[in-house]
C-alpha cells in the first residue's frame, strides 16, 4: 500500500496515522478466533493491579499476552505480511526488525485500560523514538465507550517522566497533559501506526462486548538496541539480511500469512 503524500505529512507532524480499512473481513474473523484460541489456551493473564503495583484487582481485568508467535503460526506470520511492511518501510525506512508482538484483551464492563506510556521509555526498545513504529489493531470495532487506543499527536520527540504504574503487575506509566488526547475511534481491522515516542493509553470498557487489540512493534535496524539485534527472537523483516524467517525459525515464514489467515478459519468451521 503506497501511502499518499498526505498520509506521510500527517504522521510526520501528528506521529500517527489511522489506515481503516486495513483487515479484511476473513482476517479479522481470524483474528478474533485466534485471540479467543489463545485465551482458551492460557496465554493471557490478568495485569490489572489494585492501585500499589501487586495486588490483583478483584474488580478491574487487563487481559495481556506478550510473544504470541511463539504460540500462534498467525501471529508468526503477521510481521512478516507485505501490505504491514510497505508501510512500515515508508514510515521508519529500512531495514525493519521485529521488536515484539502483544495483545490486550478488556472483557465487557470490567475491562481495564493500559495507562500513558510511551513505548520507548521501555529501556529495552529503540534508541530513536522516530526510529520505532507500533502497529496496533482493532480486533474488534474499537470506540470511545470500549476504551479505543488515545493518542497524544506531535509528542514524539519530547521525553515524558515515567514512574512504575500502580495499576498494573509491571507496566511503567507518565502523566501527558490528556487535553489533547485523541481516541482512535476504528472499525474491527482497522489498524493505527504510531512513533514509539507517541505517548498513548487505552480506557475501560464499559460495553456489554469484550474489545480486543493486537500491537506489532517494528524498529529501524539502526535505532534498534543492542539487545534486540543480538537476540534470534527479532528476524529482520525487510533489507538485506531479511532471511523470511527462515534463519529464525528454521522455514520460510514470509508470504504465509493468507495460508494461515484461511487454516484458522478452517478449524473454526471445523473443517
Ligand atoms: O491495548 C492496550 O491496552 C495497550 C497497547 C499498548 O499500549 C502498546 O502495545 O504499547
């Protein structure tokens, strides 16, 4: 997908760019089936915490599963789909290294929010804020009442305090002046790019319907940490040393991404 100029200035100046649709309607389906065959499986757990950081709220719920490729060949094959990477290479350039995948699942009513973070106050992530870029998916339809993710446009560049969140088991949170926030307001399969300096959060979910997203983390090669380049875990996904996964996981992992959106389905009809 080639980006318009529009498009490219408005990320330039706000630090994200909502593209919807970007899923279609078999994707998203598999998706969905995938977050629930995850759940099922365990792979979520519960990060909410009652306001000192350790206590699990009794009353709050923040579903997360972190490294879902590790359990989910979707999931694998995700990063690596062409239509994710040509945006990708357009907004941060390349080469383009996998940084991590996560989910955050907020079932009806008590679903919690992620509090303001900026992804690269994680020490462990990009050296450059412009250098990172997060992709993060509306499973399902993602709206103001079932806490869609907000956005603090423009903020990038400027380096927020964090202190450790109370509300959640291990989370770090800062405090942006939220007055300019902006919700992501998507349909199921629309996606939202931000700068990993972008500070951002998700709210509660007051609906009677749970409300799934997916984030793909990617980072430019050079502003990616010692750690990330080091580690097998992150396969280069664009440029010269891109090996289609085949280097990281022993088979080509590159193009598969429709065969499993369809194999998911398939096992959900029960074919
Ligand atoms: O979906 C959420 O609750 C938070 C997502 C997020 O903040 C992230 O992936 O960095």
């Amino acid at each position: 997908m080639k980006l318009t100029p529009g498009q490219l200035e408005s990320f330039k100046a706000n630090h994200f760019l909502l593209l919807d649709p970007f899923f279609d309607g078999d994707e998203v389906s598999a998706l969905q089936a995938e977050m629930s065959r995850l759940k099922d499986a365990g792979h979520f757990r519960n990060v909410a915490r009652d306001g000192d950081g350790k206590t699990l709220s009794q009353t709050h719920v923040n579903l997360q599963s972190f490294g879902m490729y590790e359990h989910s060949p979707l999931m694998r094959a995700l990063p690596f789909e062409s239509k994710i990477l040509e945006v990708v290479s357009q907004l941060i350039g390349d080469p383009a290294v996998f940084q991590h995948d996560q989910a955050f699942l907020k079932p009806a009513r008590q679903g919690s929010g992620t509090n303001w973070h900026q992804d690269n106050a994680y020490e462990t992530t990009t050296t450059d804020p412009f250098g990172g870029v997060a992709m993060w998916i509306a499973v399902h339809d993602a709206t103001v009442a079932n806490g869609t993710l907000h956005v603090i446009p423009g903020m990038a560049g400027e380096k927020l305090k964090h202190v450790r969140d109370p509300q959640s088991d291990h989370h770090i949170r800062c405090y942006p002046d939220e007055s300019r926030a902006v919700p992501c307001v998507l349909k199921a399969g629309g996606v939202a790019f931000f700068n990993h300096g972008t500070p951002h959060c998700t709210r509660g979910n007051s609906t009677d319907r749970e409300r799934a997203g997916i984030a793909i983390h990617f980072v430019r090669e050079n502003c990616a940490s010692l750690i990330l380049k080091s580690a097998g875990a992150h396969p280069y996904l664009t440029g010269p040393m891109a090996s289609d996964g085949t280097k990281e996981f022993g088979v080509r992992v590159a193009g598969t991404w429709r065969e499993e959106v369809e194999r998911t389905l398939d096992l959900v009809s029960g074919e």
